[in-house]
C-alpha cells in the first residue's frame, strides 16, 4: 500500500481497501479522467472515496461502474450521481434486484434501524445505474479504454466484470473474494457461478491482475482454486438432492466446512436447491 492509501496494480490503475468489510474501490485513471469502480455502503462513505481522489489525483471523476447490485457496492451511488454529468454503468438487471433484495432491506432498516444497527444507512437513496449494459460494451472514459461484461448468474444475476485490456488488470466484484469465503447471499446463484468464472478463465492469462471485491489483488491461480471450490460446493449439493438428504448430513470433518463455515452454506444449500426447483 502507498502511503496514500492507493496500490497501483496496473499502469493508472488504483486499488483502496476501505473499512468496513475490506471493500475494494478501484480507480482507472486516463489522460482527461478517471473511472471508478464501486460506490461502498452510503453516501457518507462514497464521499470519502470522492475526498481521497481528489487528494491523489488532479484529475475530474468522468465516470462510475458498478461490479453488482449489493449495497456494499451501489449504496453510494447517490454522491457520484450528484457530481456534474457522470453515468454510472452497471448490469441491467439492478433495477430488479433493487426491487427485490436492496430496496426492501433498506425500507426496514431505515423504518426500525434496530434492525441492522451497524448500517449507516439513513440518507441512503437508492440509485441504480443510469446507463444499463445487457451485452458486453466498451467505453472510452477519461481517455481511457475499458471493457464492460455482464455476467450469467453467480454471485448474484447482476455481476459485471470490468476490464482495462491495455495493462490486462480484471475488477471482477464479489464472484472473487480474498479476504473470505465468497458469499451466498441475496440472490446468489451457486450452481451457475463456477460456470461464470471458468468463462472468465478463459480469458485471463497468466501474469493478468485481478481485483476481487473483497480483499487484496489475485492472480489467475487464485480465481482456478476459487472456482474448483465453488464446484465442490455445487457438486454436494447436487448429491444431497440426489440421495435426499441435507446439510445437516454432512460428516463433520467434510471438506466444505475447511472453506466456509456452516451458516454461510446453508444459505448456498437454499439458493442451489432453489436453482434446482427443489
């Protein structure tokens, strides 16, 4: 980490790690410009992220993208959709999840903040992206060249992966975490979402750059061994559909709960038997 707090892991490519929850915010800085890559959990958090910019870079914020629709990436689009003429790009599905998942947890929240009192949640406005991407699209941002590439259903039906092909550096959000297991949760797609990151390997090559959502930058070995786990997982869960059993079956000393704890594959249990119309 630099002094300033930002890691450049490629040539005008800025990574940060904020608190809470290791949240990766990425910038792509360009000649007239600079892009950045998810909005953290409220408008007082994207504001800092806006502070820390400036105080980096002399350079103006031309555009934003979201990775996926989770509040921990969206919740502060508000304070980048309030500066002068800056789309925010994100997969068009995130209207829908919004409906679905972020809007209504954040209506009960913000009704009884007893509910989720570790959320700053009380100015938060929900802003989906102003620009939708259904199919794969490049974007010309602060003089820079960056490919936008909406994903199939894996961490959730809204992923994007975002990458900077002149320095090969991949921000693929929360189907890849570092710092912990990935997640399953608001709706996660566990069988589909090895499926996505064996796509994805396809494409990135050995000695690429790769940003998880969480966490510290990987490299392609790191997104193989992620990917060959999320496999285990929806391989059990097929054979406990399969032989009519459940999680509660599993021997102690099965070798998922060395990956996640219990709680987080039970979640993935109910989203993949969901998956199956079980």
């Amino acid at each position: 980490m630099t002094e300033s707090g930002w890691l450049e892991v490629g040539p005008g490519v800025f990574h940060r790690r904020y608190d809470p929850m290791d949240v990766s915010v990425v910038v792509v800085v360009g000649p007239t410009g600079i892009t950045v890559v998810d909005t953290r959990s409220n408008p007082a958090e994207a504001d800092e992220v806006i502070r820390d910019i400036a105080l980096r870079f002399d350079l103006p914020i031309v555009a934003v993208v979201n990775t996926h629709a989770h509040y921990d990436h969206t919740f502060g689009n508000q304070s980048f959709a309030a500066l002068p003429a800056v789309p925010v790009y994100g997969h068009h599905l995130i209207p829908s999840h919004f409906a679905d998942y972020e809007g209504p947890r954040l209506a009960a929240q913000q009704a009884d903040p007893s509910l989720e009192p570790d959320k700053q949640w009380a100015d938060v406005v929900l802003n989906p992206p102003s620009i939708l991407l259904e199919e794969p699209g490049t974007v010309l941002a602060g003089g820079r060249t960056i490919e936008l590439i909406p994903l199939d259903p894996g961490h959730t039906d809204t992923d994007l992966a975002v990458y900077v092909p002149d320095c090969r550096v991949w921000l693929l959000g929360d189907i890849i975490e570092e710092s912990g297991p990935p997640m399953f949760g608001s709706g996660s797609f566990p069988l589909t979402w090895p499926i996505v990151l064996a796509g994805l390997l396809r494409e990135i090559q050995p000695g690429d750059v790769i940003v998880p959502g969480h966490g510290a930058v990987v490299d392609r070995d790191f997104v193989l061994r992620q990917t060959e786990a999320l496999q285990k997982v929806v391989d059990t869960i097929r054979a406990c559909a399969a032989d009519g059993t459940s999680i509660d079956g599993l021997p102690e000393d099965h070798g998922l709960f060395a990956l996640w704890p219990k709680v987080m594959l039970e979640s993935a249990f109910a989203r993949g038997l969901a998956q199956m119309g079980a």
